[in-house]
C-alpha cells in the first residue's frame, strides 16, 4: 500500500511538472511568434523568426547578405523539449561538419529575458524584417 502510494504521488507531481512546462512554453511562444530575431556577430549577420503555419510552429532561418538582404533561408519545424526549443538545419549553412545525420543537425535554442540563445550567440529582438523578402 505504501509503494503504491508514492508511485501515486510520483505520477501526480510528474504531470504538474510536464504542465508547467508547456504553460511556459505557451508563454514565451506568444512573446516570439511574429517577431525576428538577429545577430551580427559575423559577417552581415543572421536572423530568426517564429511563425505558425497550420497550428504547428516554425522557424525560419536566415543567413543575411552583403548587398542583399537574404542569401539563405530555410524553415524548420521547432520540437519543444521542456523550455528548449530544437530545430533541424543543414550542416552546410553553419560549418561543413559531416556525422551521419543525413545532412541535418538539431540545435538547441532557448528564450531567455527578451532574447533568443543559441549556443554562445544571442539574438535580439529587431525592426528589421527580412523574413517577407525585406
């Protein structure tokens, strides 16, 4: 009876937890969908903007250009994993790294004060809006 007890209370506190977590993920969602992101930390700088389509969420990545607003873009499905947000993107568009992952690598992106971060770049929220072709 006491083993079936904690296992109760175990499951109960489980799904409070997973709740929890995809209420803050709603929240933060509501703060991003719409906006673009950017970072100019190398070269002419990249962008990221959020969108839904279809009731599933979206990223678009942009690579921005010197003379051209955009040279790259790609959309990518965002998977949530607890407060992270994971997207696919080609390993030609950010290093020419090679590990068997059929040409796709998964990074991890998180909402933090205002900001998106991704590994050791942070993009900030911007008035430029080059996910509609600028």
């Amino acid at each position: 009876m006491k083993r079936m007890l904690v296992l109760l209370v175990v499951i109960f506190l489980s799904g409070c937890s997973i709740e929890i977590n995809v209420q803050e993920v709603e929240e933060y969602w509501d703060e991003i969908e719409g906006v673009e992101f950017a970072n100019f930390d190398v070269f002419a700088g990249h962008g990221l903007y959020f969108y839904t389509e279809a009731g599933t969420p979206y990223c678009k990545y942009m690579k921005y250009g010197s003379g051209v607003p955009v040279i790259f873009e790609i959309d990518s499905e965002i998977e949530f994993v607890e407060e992270k947000m994971i997207i696919k993107l080609p390993e030609n568009v950010l290093g020419p790294w090679d590990d068997g992952n059929d040409g796709y690598f998964e990074f991890e992106l998180t909402y933090d004060d205002g900001n998106i971060v991704w590994d050791d770049m942070i993009f900030v929220e911007t008035d430029i809006t080059c996910h509609d072709g600028c």
